[in-house]
C-alpha cells in the first residue's frame, strides 16, 4: 500500500541530510505508517504517523 505524499517527502529530506533510513515508510496492516531511521549512534528511533482516515483521528463533534 502506498505511503502519503508527506512521509514520502519527510524520508527525502531526511535522507538529504545524510539520515540513515534503516525501513522505509510503510502502512503497517493495523493502519499507522511507519519509518525507521538511525540517529548519529546507531540508535533507531521509529518514526510514525496517523494517516487523516485512521480510526485514532476520529473526532466526535468536532
């Protein structure tokens, strides 16, 4: 399943400055996307984000 224009756009200038992308974005199967990355150490730090139609973004009356 295809990753939104904005993660795309993030791991581009993440890897523009030299970040080690360790996963590329993907929409895991319970909706969120994710990425991973390495920070200067070698740490890895995930990255997410919760697309505009997942269940988490529903708002009641709002």
């Amino acid at each position: 399943m295809p990753v939104d224009e904005d993660v795309a756009a993030a791991r581009e200038e993440l890897r523009a400055k030299g970040v080690t992308i360790v996963r590329e974005p993907v929409r895991e199967p319970w909706g969120l996307v994710g990425m991973w990355i390495a920070d200067p150490d070698v740490t890895p730090v995930v990255l997410a984000e919760v697309p505009a139609d997942h269940p988490l973004r529903y708002r009641p009356g709002t």
